[in-house]
C-alpha cells in the first residue's frame, strides 16, 4: 500500500469498519515526509482520534466542515438566521393552522 502510495500520489481506501483503513493511512503518512494529506471522516469524533493519531502535516476534518469551508461568507451569513425554540415553533404552527381553519 505505502509502495503504491508514493507511486501514484493520491490515495482512496474504502473496506470495512475496522479493517485498519486509519492504521495504513497512518503508515502511508510516516513514508510521505512532510508532504501534506488530509483524513476525511464522517464525524467529528473519529476526526479528532485521527488528529491525535497522525503528523502534524495531515489535516483530519470531517466531509461537512470541508464543504462548510468552500461556502462563501456572504451564504454562510444568510444561513446563520437565528433559529426559534421547536415549542414556540409549534404554537406558531398550530395559531397558523387553527386560524386557517
């Protein structure tokens, strides 16, 4: 795998839970120097563990904070409205509904 690695450049493993995907990528890693790589996980916690585990040269994220990040301020700002408690949510709807009625 490490061989394969440094011949190719980019590197996609997919097996299943724990078949060691994160143990060889830690080991592709220690061979690339200080060459930069990236982890991407499906959530913050196991984020975390592979940013404990691997050098300091490997970025580790999950998938949704990297396409968090490519999202312009100006979006993001339109997205951030202040979100209403899902009790008064509720009153709204059903004050809604029953004056529809």
């Amino acid at each position: 795998m490490v061989e394969a690695a440094l011949r190719v450049g980019d590197l996609k493993i997919k097996a299943f839970a724990g078949a060691g995907k994160t143990s060889t990528l830690q080991l592709v890693a220690g061979h690339f120097g200080h060459r930069r790589g990236m982890y991407l996980a499906f959530n913050r916690e196991i984020a975390a563990n592979a940013a404990r585990r691997f050098p300091s040269h490997v970025g580790s994220r999950t998938m949704h904070s990297l396409a968090w990040a490519s999202v312009s301020l100006s979006l993001r700002n339109r997205m951030s409205l202040q979100g209403e408690p899902p009790h008064e949510l509720a009153v709204t709807g059903w004050a809604r509904w029953k004056c529809g009625q």
